[in-house]
C-alpha cells in the first residue's frame, strides 16, 4: 500500500504501512464532522488490522462521546498510541484510555518514532 498523507481542516491524517497517525492542529475541536472524517479517510485507504497513532503535538479539544464512538465504530484498530509531549497531555491520558475499548491496546510515549516501532511491531 503506498503511504497517504491528507491534509483536513484540522489537521493532518497520515496512513503508513496500515498505521494512522493524525495530528490535530493547534486550537482544533475534534468532535462528530472530524470524527466521521477520520473514518472516511480510514475506510478509503487503510486495509485489515490497523494501528492509530494520536501525534499529540498540539494543544486541542476532543469531545469525548465522539472519540469514543469513533473507537467503537473502527474495530480494525487493534492498537491505540498517544506521543505526548506537554506533560498537561499526558496528565489528560488517563481519561483518554477510558474512551478505548478494553480489546484495543493502549499505550503511551514520549515522542512518535516510538509510538511507531510499538504499532509496527504489532504489540500483542
């Protein structure tokens, strides 16, 4: 599959040998429209298993009823990472892992090249 990079109004959804990396962009809101965007985008260029990768670079919002339903609506995703960088984001991670389903793996890191060895790796 060859490497996608889209460009959305808040932000940018990469997908790399079936690992979705999105990066909001700074102030973004993420709710249903971007949700429902991320979907298409998984749905039109990713095959089978996937992993996501949140590249929390940027400070942003998220309803949490989207991105639960987001999790929930996408079972192809088997592995969730977080990058964070400001340790506001990392304190904020564990009301994140709560909108996970439990047979989705979870896991944090410093920075993204990490995040991407544990997805592409296939953490079981």
């Amino acid at each position: 599959m060859d490497n996608v990079v889209i460009e959305v109004p808040f932000g940018k959804i990469e997908i790399v040998d079936n690992c979705v990396i999105h990066t909001a962009h700074e102030g973004a809101d993420i709710g249903l429209e971007e949700v429902m965007t991320l979907e298409r985008v998984i749905n039109e260029h990713a095959k089978g298993e996937i992993g996501y990768i949140s590249n929390q670079v940027n400070d942003y919002s998220i309803s949490a009823v989207h991105v639960a339903m987001f999790f929930m609506n996408n079972p192809r995703i088997r592995h969730v990472a977080f990058a964070c960088y400001a340790n506001s984001l990392r304190t904020a991670f564990s009301s994140i892992q709560r909108l996970v389903p439990e047979n989705m793996l979870i896991k944090l890191f410093d920075n993204i090249e990490d995040a991407k060895t544990w997805i592409k790796k296939g953490p079981g």
